[in-house]
C-alpha cells in the first residue's frame, strides 16, 4: 500500500491530530536526519490529518479535502460529497 503525500506537523490542523479521537488512521512515519541514518526517528500520525489531499491523484475527480476524517465527508471540486466509508454516488 503506498501511503499518501504527507505534510509537516508544523500546522496547528495537524497537531490536534496527536489527541485520541474518532476515525484516525494512524501510520507509521518515517523523519530522516539529514547527515546521520542512525538518528532517524519513526511515529505515528493520521494519514487523513496529514494527507495532502485525501484523493489518489490518478482519479478523474478526487476528494480535495485534507485534514479530515468523520464527520466530515469527502468532497470533489466538483462538488459531489459522500460519506467517509460510504460508496461514491455521482448521480
């Protein structure tokens, strides 16, 4: 599985994310130290939190929505907004 395009944790969106709540996907990820391997460090954050944008870039109209997880749905530019873990309906 290939986890989305992730962001820093330097916006404030994304660090209330660090709490216990409701629909997180926590994954692991990786920090690499710039000069030295052995000082690389891992911890896990929401890829909803931290995902640039929600949709895979390959779908003809993906969520643009970042930064969320339930209660909010997924929105296309489009406009077309449907449930997270629900199905898509265009119609």
């Amino acid at each position: 599985m290939i986890l989305p395009e992730l962001i820093t944790g330097d916006d404030l969106n994304a660090e209330l994310c660090a709490s216990d709540g409701f629909g997180h996907d926590y994954r692991p990820h990786l920090v690499p130290h710039p000069t030295n391997p052995a000082l690389d460090r891992t911890y896990l954050r929401c890829v909803f939190c931290h995902a640039v944008s929600c949709g895979n870039y390959g779908e003809t109209d993906p969520c643009i929505e970042h930064y969320h997880h339930e209660p909010k749905s997924h929105r296309a530019a489009s406009g077309v907004t449907w449930p997270i873990g629900g199905d898509r309906t265009d119609s």
